[in-house]
C-alpha cells in the first residue's frame, strides 16, 4: 500500500531508514540483529541487507520494515497511526494526505496487534489517527 504515496526511487535516493543511530536501534527489526559494530566516522549501524540497489530482501522485508515510515504505537490504552519525521519523502506530503491514507488504509493498521509490531509511543513520531481497540 506505501506505493501510493511512496515510490522505490525516493527510498532508493535515501536509505536512510536502513542506517540506525545508537539511539534509533528499536527501530531495528529483531530479524536485522544483531547488526555489524557501527561506521567509525558516522557512529550509525547499517543493516547488513541494505545494498547500493536497496534493500536485498525486495518483497520479503520484514513487516516493520515494509510499513515504515508508518507504524501503529501505544500510547496509554490507545493505539494509534504515526509517522515518522524522519522519512523525507513522505514528510514532502501535506499533513492532510497522510491522514488520508492512514484513513484508507485503517483496517489493515488495525489488524496489526502483535506486541513486536506494536511499539510504544515515540515523540519522533506524528499522530495521524487513534485506532479503536
Ligand atoms: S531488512 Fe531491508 S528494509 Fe529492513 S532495514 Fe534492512 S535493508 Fe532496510
């Protein structure tokens, strides 16, 4: 569903969701760990599946992976659609059109319930949509 509003050029220009700073770790998915030691110049890890082409894995990413930039959250006994900050392209987009999709595409975040997938509550992240329970 993120080919609508993302297309394999913008993360193939950027990557950056693949290259973790030590306090970005818990965005890592469990099956990328444990990562190689850190860049010595950048201080940031690099999954080992990020190629100069992308992401090796193609449509065999890990779920947490295929649903960045979005992600559903806990927060207090909701949970909720978010987005990160971090994604470039998606952040180019107005407000109202993530909101839209997170809209769109509510009961498929919905249907995400298992405890890896539902991550707790990060400020770096933008609110679009609480989910109900
Ligand atoms: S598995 Fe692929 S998409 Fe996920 S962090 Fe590694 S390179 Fe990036």
């Amino acid at each position: 569903m993120l080919h609508e509003i993302l297309t394999p050029a913008d993360c193939a220009a950027c990557k950056g969701c693949c290259i973790f700073a030590a306090q970005e770790l818990w965005e890592a998915p469990d099956c990328v760990l444990p990562l190689d030691p850190p860049n010595e110049e950048t201080d940031c890890y690099t999954c080992r599946h990020l190629t100069d082409s992308g992401c090796e894995l193609g449509g065999d990413k890990p779920p947490d992976c295929a649903m960045y930039p979005f992600r559903v959250m806990r927060l207090g006994d909701c949970r909720v659609v978010a987005v990160s900050r971090y994604c470039k392209a998606v952040n180019a987009l107005p407000l109202r059109r993530l909101c839209e999709f997170a809209d769109t595409h509510c009961a498929a975040f919905t249907a995400i319930t298992t405890p890896d997938m539902v991550k707790p509550y990060n400020d770096e992240y933008v609110i679009l949509r609480v989910l109900s329970q």
